[in-house]
C-alpha cells in the first residue's frame, strides 16, 4: 500500500472522529523489530491541547486473514486486559473491515519508553550485567502477571484452546521454504523428535507467542527501568502456557544462536523459571520440550523470512544476519529433545 494514500485515508478518519476539531501528524514507518506493516503517528488537536502518540498496524493487504495477518483479532484482547489493568496497549479504534484505510487494522496508543532487542539493543540502554539481568527478570515477572488473566470469564468466545498437536502440525509446511537442504533435514527431525514425546499440555491459558524482552517496552525511572507495556501480540492464542516459557528461554539462552548473534543474556530457563514463579506463575514441567518446540518454530519462520528476503518479496537485511542461527537452533532443539525431562 502506498504510504501517503494510507496517511490522506487515516487524516479523513481523523477529521471525521473529531468533526474536523483534530489533525494527523509525524506519520512514519516504525522500523524497530521488523514488524511489517507498522506506522506511528501523532493526533493533534486543533484548537490546542496535549498531542497523541499512536501506534498503527495494518494487515497485509490481499492476504487471507489468518493468525498473524489478522491484526483486528487483537483489538479485543487488548481490550480486555487493558480492561483487566494488565501493562499492554490501549485500543482506541480499529476497524475489521476495508472501508476506512483500504485493509483492516488496529490503531494502539503508544507505550512510553524502547523496547530490547536483545541482540542489538538501542543505544542509552546499560548492558551492565546486573542491568540487563534485571530486564529479563522483570520480563519473567510481567509473563506470570499475563498468564493470571481470567480469559474464560473476560474472553469465552475469542478463540478455542490450541491442542499441542495442532500446534506441531501447523509449522512443516513453513520449514518447508527453507532454502539450503540442511536446514530442511535438521528441522524435519526436530518436529519428528518433538512428536514422539509429546509432554502433558500444563497450564491452559493466554499465550504470548512472541514473548520475549523485545516485545516489552522499558521507560527509565528514578529506581532504574521499569515495564511499560507488552506489544505485538499477533502470534497469541490460547493453549499452552509454556509455549511463552519455552520461547522466552531460547530467546535467553546463548547456546541457541550463532556466535555472531548472540543475545545480550545473563540468566538461563531455570533462573527464568524461578523468577516467573516468584511473580505468581505456576511451576511447570517439561520446559526442555517447550524450549526445543521454540528453536522449531523461530527456525521455520526464519527459513521462510530468508527465503522471502532473497527472492525479493519481502527484503529484510535482518535475516540474513539470523540465516546462521537455524542450524544452530535446530541442532540445540535436538539437544534438548534428547535430554532428561525437567
């Protein structure tokens, strides 16, 4: 879609919302985290007034809307825990329909404070050791605040749990655009080993999916940094909880990623486990599976973002700097399949 037409449409919007007392301003790609189809910008008012920072997603155009191409399904999630007092995103408007901006999508107020990309984190954040354990730490604690929220009372019709079955059955044919045959070979006997041993489901609940420092937003306050909010939420569900567990651990441990990308990390799961658990969490089992189950799903999606960035369709120089990590995600899968239950 072309920028400028998506900016006229959302000004026309605006106009009309406010019987022409407000106008649009600094509309822009946002860039951080790759998120695709993702603007911000600024409702000014009229006739004076305190400005308002946005956060705009749009879904793909001419995509079937489905999971994370189907951005409007968040808006009353979103909703609901905002509603619940839950650090996520208000939603002031949205619409599910082509009729306002060409394509549905979800307009969201913008958290204060940077997100931490955990390979490359922006600059101003202090990679201390003992800071940048605090930023997991609090990521861990705001995970078992998430995971509390009482969906069959706030949300009994959003969405039908997700058995773990449908959850292995659903990435084979995202492995299958990998580009380079080994990548194809060590992913098809991780989701053959995860098959065999499938563990109990655990907890059933809201889930993340994307659940990791990178998604959460830090602002700076007098007693160091302290959690904003959670975003990009297109990969929730509800199903296993410790599908966020198993993720936020592969996201922490180093021995998931190729040497020259690896995550600015000072805790592993068991740490991560312990904190998430002092924060309300419950304890769960079988973290090893869960955490493999992670290197599956980020190794297929990353085959099919490499593929999609060297054929030009959707460049993204960013995954071409995670192309070396798939093996070593997938073979650290096949590690963890193969250890001891934990």
């Amino acid at each position: 879609m072309d920028e400028a037409m998506i900016a006229a449409r959302l000004q026309r919007k605006i106009a009309h919302d406010s019987d022409g007392a407000a106008t649009l301003g600094d509309f822009a790609v946002l860039g951080d985290g790759h998120a695709g189809l993702t603007f911000g910008f600024t409702v000014r008012p009229a006739a004076g007034g305190q400005d308002q920072r946005y956060v705009l997603k749009l879904a793909p155009p001419g995509v079937t809307r489905r999971g994370n191409t189907d951005v409007y399904r968040q808006t009353p999630l979103l909703r609901a825990l905002h509603g619940a007092g839950l650090p996520v995103p208000d939603v002031p408007f949205a619409s599910a329909t082509e009729d306002e901006l060409g394509t549905p999508y979800i307009v969201m107020e913008c958290l204060p404070g940077r997100s931490f990309l955990v390979w490359e984190p922006q600059d101003g954040f202090d990679l201390a050791p003992a800071n940048v354990e605090r930023i997991w730490r609090s990521a861990a604690a705001v995970l078992a605040r998430l995971h509390g929220f009482d969906w069959r009372t706030a949300l009994p019709d959003w969405e039908a749990p997700r058995p773990l079955a449908d959850e292995l059955a659903y990435w084979p044919p995202i492995l299958a655009k990998a580009q380079e045959a080994k990548w194809l070979r060590l992913g098809s006997r991780l989701g053959e080993a995860l098959a065999r041993h499938p563990p109990d489901t655990g907890p059933v609940g809201l889930f993340h999916g994307d659940y990791q420092p990178g998604n959460v937003m830090y602002d700076a306050t007098p007693d160091g940094l302290a959690v904003t909010g959670v975003i990009d939420w297109e990969l929730s569900g509800i199903g296993a909880q410790a599908l966020d567990l198993g993720w936020l651990s592969m996201m922490a441990d180093r021995r998931c990623w190729h040497d020259g990308w690896q995550p600015h990390s000072t805790l592993g799961p068991e740490e991560l486990l312990e904190e998430y658990v002092a924060a309300g969490g419950t304890r769960m089992r079988d973290l090893g599976w869960f955490q493999a189950l992670a290197c599956y799903r980020l190794g297929s999606i990353s085959c099919l973002n490499v593929r999609l960035h060297r054929t030009g369709r959707r460049e993204d120089p960013i995954w071409e700097r995670f192309a070396p990590s798939i093996e070593v995600m997938f073979e650290r899968g096949l590690e963890l399949c193969a250890a001891p239950a934990r």
